[in-house]
C-alpha cells in the first residue's frame, strides 16, 4: 500500500474526489489549508455540536441522545473544558475504490491539546466528514471555522476491495451535516 503525492491529489480532485478543492496551501494569517505534498489539509464547516450535560445524559453510541449537545452555527467555536464538539468538513470527499484515506490532526491544534479524531475513510465512501474536536485541557479551547482542522492521506491498495463501504450501504454514506453515532 503506497502513500500517493500531490500531483495524483490534484488529479482526482479535478475528477470531483474532494469538492471545494484548494490546489495549493492556504496559511497566511490562518490555520493552514488545501493541498500538500503528500495529503490534504481539510477545513471545518461552522456548524458544532457541542457537548453539553445539561440533561445528565449518558453517552451511550448504541442509544445516542442528540440533548447532550447544543448546535452552534458560528466562526468560531468555543469548546468546554475537559469535553469535545461534533463538526464537518467544508470539502465533500468521494473516495476511489481503491483508495483507503487515514486522517491525522493539525499539529497547531494538537500543540494546544485539542485532538482530532475521525475513522478512516473507507473505498467508496463519500459526504461530509464529521471531526471530533476534544478539549483535553482545563481551560476552554477555540476552533476556527472555514480554516485547516486534519489532514487527509491517501492510500492506494494493491487490489480494489471484494466489497467497498458503498457496496456494503455503510450508515454514514453521503452525510452532508454534522453526523452523531447512529445504529441501524
């Protein structure tokens, strides 16, 4: 399985793999965006779930209550000390059918203890990518809206899959919002 560079990124976004699509990094004065040597820097869309315990919920991904979060639609977005927030990409990915894509966080948010999280996106799976944002400090943290939030890296297999995440009707395909866990 190789890493595959800039120049076939480029190439598939024209193909529509990742739409809007910024050919070059983006960074002055601004968390940094768009293409890189060997990855894509996605941004954050301005919709947040923020958790909140206001109902004492219990986090429970088999019984998700959607009340233990307020939704705020914002350029930026505060994150309550020792919790974490639900947003989305403001790219829509449509992945190749031999392409696994593994996400790692932007190391100006991990330097400040804000740790991104999302699952490989898998063969032909497409939508909005939903980011899990936790705050691992005591103090409240801030994540701008419309700037680099991950980056994404491609990854070819040897073969395409015997079944791909669409084949399969995977419960998170074409999301467009900001997706809670959800159990078919």
């Amino acid at each position: 399985m190789a890493i595959l560079p800039d120049t076939w990124i480029k190439e598939q976004a024209k193909a529509g793999m990742i739409t809007p699509f910024a050919d070059g990094q983006r960074s002055e004065g601004i968390i940094s965006y768009g293409v890189s040597s060997y990855g894509y820097d996605a941004r954050v869309a301005r919709e947040f779930m923020i958790f909140t315990n206001v109902d004492n919920a219990v986090v429970d991904p088999k019984n998700f209550s959607e009340t233990a979060f307020v939704e705020r639609t914002t350029d930026c977005c505060i994150i309550p000390p020792n919790s974490f927030v639900l947003a989305r990409t403001v790219e829509y990915f449509k992945i190749p059918r031999d392409v696994l894509v593994v996400c790692l966080g932007k190391s100006t948010y991990a330097r400040c203890g804000i740790i991104v999280n999302v699952t490989p996106l898998e063969p032909e799976w497409e939508g909005h990518v939903t980011l899990e944002f936790s705050n691992t400090t005591p103090l409240p943290a801030k994540i701008y809206a419309n700037e680099g939030a991950c980056q994404f890296l491609f990854f070819r297999g040897e073969t395409p899959p015997e079944v791909s995440y669409k084949d399969r009707k995977g419960k998170y395909m074409g999301q467009i919002d900001v997706t809670p866990p959800r159990i078919l």
